[in-house]
C-alpha cells in the first residue's frame, strides 16, 4: 500500500475532528475526497502531511508508519487552496524552493525547474514575479513546486476551487494528465462531483469526522452505503452510444471526450440547481 490510514482520531481545541478514519490507497492511484464544509477533509490532509497532531490510529506510508516523521520526511506535499507562493519571488525560486531546501545542486534545479514548467505548460516563465501572473498560472506554479519536491504522497486541498468553469476542467485534466505519467499516489479535495468522478480510481465519502463510504466511482453511484452517499451523487440515468476520435455520440446527445474508441455507456444524474454540492 502506498498510504495506509488506520482508525484515525484527530482532537482539535478539545473537540474530535475525525472519528476514527481508515482508508487503504494504493501505489499510483488518484482518489478524491468528498464531504460538506467543515466534515474534516483539511484536517484530515494535514494529519497525514504531519501538520496536526493525531490522538489515535497510525498513518503508514509505504507500509512504514510515519506518525513520529516531521512533514519534511513524510515525501508528502500539499497544494492549499490559497497556494500559499512567494509573491515576490520569481517562478523559479517558487518552485526550486523545496529543492533548495534539500540542497539539490544548482543546475539540477534548473533543470527540474525548466522540466517542470514545461509539465504544467508555462514554458519559459522562469524569471516571471508571482504577483505577476494570473490566477491560472499561479495554480500551475503551485502544482510544479508540489511536484518538485517528488512526493510519494500529493496532496490537493481544492486547489482549483477559485477557478472558474473553464479554467477548472482545463487544471482537471492537467492534473490527470500529470498523475497519468507520473504516477504519484494522489488524494484530491473537491466539492465537484463530476471532477471526483472523472478523474478518480475510488471516491471517499466524508460526513462529519468519518468516512461513509469508500469506493470506486461506479461503486458510489451504483450501490450508495446510505442515504446520504444517494443523496450526494443522485440518481444515475444511462445512455447507451459509441465514443470515435475523442467523440461520444448517443441518441441524445454527444460530447467530447478524453476516452479510447468504442461502445460506452454515459452516466447522467439531475440536481435542483444550487443544491449541486451540498
Ligand atoms: N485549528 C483548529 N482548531 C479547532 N477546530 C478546528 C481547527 N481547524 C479546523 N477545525 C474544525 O474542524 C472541523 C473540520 O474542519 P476542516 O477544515 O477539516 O473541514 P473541511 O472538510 O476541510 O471543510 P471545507 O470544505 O470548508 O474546507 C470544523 O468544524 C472546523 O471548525
Ligand atoms: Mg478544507
């Protein structure tokens, strides 16, 4: 296993934040982590960073429990919603920091960094100033400094979430693309259940300090633990068509897709508008 958490018990300011989670992730694999506001996703992600002290349970990273590691010798690395760049620093700095901390010679540096920087499709913006840069962009640069610390674990704490629409599906599907090449076993907080369920091999369920249900996305949709799960991801409707050069076409109605030649069946499901993520 690549990150085993084992009945996880997290107190903060005396009250319990999380009630005992267990969660199995697997080498390579990219899970997304569901749940209201305030359910514990965070507080979760950072106790496996090592940023929170943890009352109870283990937290195993390549079948060696971590609990007595401080964050720098975890190999995990979290992307914080708010980022959290040197604005005035360039590019380059930003995202060499955590080689520098690591004492990575000069010119490797350089090399991830150019590397790197082409990954996250900013091509030559070494020598740009954070503050000068654009919401996107500094995503992007986040995601590049995240990666040159060369996790074992990736961390994503809704980094998107300030994105919009467009913006969004675009880092999505870097993301996925980056995770495809690489790789590295990722958790992602999203509130975006068409994001979870596109770009994840299994789904967790959070609701307030436990997991509901942990499941591959077909799983979640097809055999909900509960109500709650049911209530989240909605009722499924299919339809039946056939996907050719990056097209999926039905009876209904087609879309572009990012799938290989071949009959599908495409999942949709209804919301009332606004109650999308609760
Ligand atoms: N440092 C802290 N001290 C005390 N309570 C905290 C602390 N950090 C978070 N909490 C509480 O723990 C609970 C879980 O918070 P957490 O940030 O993990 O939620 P979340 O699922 O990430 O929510 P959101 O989707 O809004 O980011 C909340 O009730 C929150 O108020
Ligand atoms: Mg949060």
């Amino acid at each position: 296993m690549s990150l085993t958490i084992e009945n996880l018990k997290v107190i903060l300011q005396n009250k319990e934040i999380l009630h005992g989670v267990s969660l199995d992730i697997k080498e390579g694999e990219f899970i997304s982590l569901l749940g209201a506001s305030g359910c514990g996703k965070t507080t979760l992600l950072k106790s496996i960073a090592g940023l929170l002290e943890v009352k109870e349970g283990n937290i195993s990273i390549r079948n060696k429990s971590v609990l007595e590691l401080p964050p720098e010798k975890r190999g995990t690395v979290i992307v914080f919603q708010d980022l959290r760049l040197f604005p005035h620093m360039t590019v380059e700095k930003n995202i060499a920091f955590p080689m520098a901390l690591a004492k990575v010679p000069k010119n490797e540096q350089k090399e991830t960094v150019k590397r790197l920087l082409k990954a996250v499709q900013l091509p030559g913006f070494e020598k740009r100033k954070i503050r000068e840069m654009s919401g996107g962009q500094m995503q992007r640069v986040a995601l590049a400094r995240a990666l040159a610390a060369n996790p074992k674990v990736l961390l994503l704490d809704e980094p998107f979430s300030g994105l919009d629409e467009k913006l969004r599906g675009e880092m999505g599907r870097l993301v996925k693309k980056l995770h495809d090449e690489w790789k590295i076993t990722t958790i992602l907080v999203t509130h975006d259940i068409r994001e979870a369920l596109q770009m994840s091999d299994k789904i967790a369920m959070m609701s307030e300090g436990s997991i509901l249900q942990y499941d591959t996305p077909k799983g979640m949709m097809e055999h909900p633990a509960d109500e709650k799960v049911r209530a989240y991801f909605g009722k499924i409707n299919y339809v039946e068509g056939i996907v050719k050069g990056g097209k999926f076409t039905s009876g209904l109605f087609e879309a572009e897709v990012d799938l290989p030649d071949g009959e599908y069946k495409a999942g949709i499901t209804w919301f009332r508008k606004g109650e999308e993520n609760e």
